[in-house]
C-alpha cells in the first residue's frame, strides 16, 4: 500500500484573509486525519499575496495542535534561508510538543524572488553554497549530545526529527543518496528531472542511520470533484495561478472560470500544461488511473498531493475522492 500524504500553501484566496487560510490548513488536516493519509506537509514561501505559511513552523504548529496523529511537518523548509540553530530549536520544540509527529522536509530553494531572499539571508552565495554542510550540521544539532559538544540546541538536541530532502532537480537526488535520507521530488511543479533523479537517487544511495534503503515520495497536483469536467473547472484557479507566477505578477488564489480562453496565451498554456503535466484532475475513475500509471512510472514509496482548490468545501471532497481511489489501489 503507497500511502498518501497533503502538500498544503495555506491558500489566500480572493476575498479571503490570512487568518481563514489558516483556519482552513488546519480544518484540510483534520479531514486529512480521518481519511487516513499519512502526513500533512507545509511549505516555505515569502512575499506572495496568495500563500499564507511563511512562518511555517508556526503554522506547523497550530496544525498539529489541532490534530492527533498525522504527522506534520514542513515540505519544506528552505534551509538557506536560516541557521541550522534555529531549526534545530524550532523543530526540537514542536518534537517536544507532538512526539512522534513531526517531519523536516528540507530544500535549497529560495521560496520567493530574489530580492525577498536577499532580505532573508543576507548573503545569498553563501548560503546557497553551505547547503550540504547546514544539513549535516542541522542533523548533529537534532542528534544525541557528542562529548564536548560547545553549540547546544535546547530544545532540540536528542529530538532526532526526520529529516528530508525536497528537491526539483539531480542535486539533492546526490545529496540525499549520499546523506542515506528519505528524498521527495517536486513534480507537481517541475516534471522535466523526476525519473532520472530518482535513478540517480536510487543508484547512489548508501544506508545510514537514519534508513536502510531508498525511500522515496513523489508529488502532483490534484483536483477531485464527482466528474472530470467539474474537476477541471476547479483546476483552473490553479491554472490562472500559474500564469500570474510566470507573468512576474502572482496575487490571490483566484476563482475558478468556466474556461481558460482568453486568459493564456498559446505559449502560457504549453508551459502550463506542460509544467503540470503530472496533474491528477478528474472523476474518481480517473484520478484512479492517473495515480495508478504514475506510480507505476515512478515506483514511488509514498504519493503526495497539493490540492490547489478554491471552495473549502470542494478541496475537502476532493481530499475525501483521493483517500477514495487510495483504498481502491490497495485492494
């Protein structure tokens, strides 16, 4: 059985406010609870109009404070952006906190545009460049006490939180083979790299302390309604996000329309189509065979979707129809 886990933004949709994005996170959790999935991931993003998690151990946090047993965690947090110290004691305390629950998904990408990531870190080169060493260091932070060990984390020395490398391309396939960490690809937004990088994942990974063998998940957009064409009304908030980001104009999460003519180009709708290409939207019949043929492709050990839909009430059916075709795949 390929368990399956939510990517959630926290989205601000229009007319809406950062507080009922909240609010709504929290509430997509819990349905995720009930239905079974495995883990309810946050990501790290600045400066968008449209996405609320930013402070993502915060809202990490008052995710899993309003859940039992899922765990919770980042996907990721873009570590460049911070020292490995204040990781350390953020996801020490929230270990503390919900024992057991929590993850640490971990990228090298900066999460907005660059003058935002300037603001962030400061020093943009070498952040970027320390990445291997932060993430080694960030793991001994999280590790048993060493003898004459002078950098202490409190909370979060012995707190031995998960980690996981999120990547897009080859570069954390290598580093998450050669670290023997569990490795989640973004194909949800970037298709191009993701067979090759888990071959490459795959083939370079040495057994750690932390694993044994590969581990790896897999990401996709998703869109479940009761029929394909209402699945794809509802992807088009999703589509219209997409050419504000590549327009150099993101906002709000928009409402869907009724159709996407008028609002792309022909070039923006190739890029779009061609970036989430591995989108499951559709009928419960169809995200059945979707989901089916992309984990035969990928061999993947765990599925994670990002729900991208703008009624609260529409997003928690299609949690619901996901957790459907996931039972249907197991039996």
């Amino acid at each position: 059985m390929v368990p399956f886990s939510i990517l959630d933004l926290s989205p601000v949709i229009e007319g809406g406010t950062v507080a009922q994005s909240l609010a709504n996170s929290r509430r997509l959790a819990q349905e995720a609870e009930r239905e079974g999935y495995r883990r309810f991931w946050l990501a790290e993003h600045h400066g968008m109009r449209g996405i609320a998690s930013a402070a993502t151990a915060l809202v990490i946090q008052h995710v899993a404070a309003g859940t039992e047993t899922i765990r919770v965690g980042s996907g990721g947090i873009m570590l460049p952006n911070h020292s490995p110290l204040v990781i350390a004691e953020q996801f020490g305390t929230l270990e503390a906190l919900f024992p057991g629950r929590i993850d640490l998904g971990l990228g090298r990408a900066p999460g907005t545009d660059m003058n935002t990531a300037r603001a962030l870190r400061r020093n943009l080169e070498t952040s970027a460049n320390n990445f291997p060493q932060d993430v080694v260091e960030l793991m001994a932070l999280m590790g048993p006490l060493q003898p004459g060990q002078q950098v202490i984390a409190v909370p979060g020395a012995g707190s031995n939180v998960p980690v996981w490398l999120l990547g897009s391309s080859h570069y954390s396939a290598h580093l998450a083979g050669m670290l023997g960490l569990p490795f989640a690809f973004a194909s949800h937004f970037a298709p191009d790299m993701l067979l090759t990088a888990l071959e490459i994942y795959r083939e370079r990974f040495t057994p750690s302390q932390y694993l044994e063998r590969p581990h790896v998940m897999v990401g996709v957009m998703g869109a479940a309604a009761d029929t394909d064409a209402e699945a794809q009304h509802l992807f088009t908030s999703m589509q219209q996000s997409f050419v504000a980001l590549r327009r150099g104009a993101p906002t709000v999460f928009p409402p869907p329309v009724d159709s996407m003519d008028g609002l792309w180009s022909e070039q923006e709708r190739i890029m779009v189509e061609h970036t989430l290409q591995y989108a499951v939207v559709g009928g419960p019949n169809t995200i059945r065979e979707k989901i089916a043929g992309f984990l035969d492709i990928t061999k993947a050990d765990e599925l994670i979707v990002s729900m991208p839909v703008y009624d609260m009430a529409a997003r928690l059916r299609s949690v619901r129809l996901f957790a459907e075709a996931q039972r249907a795949l197991s039996a």
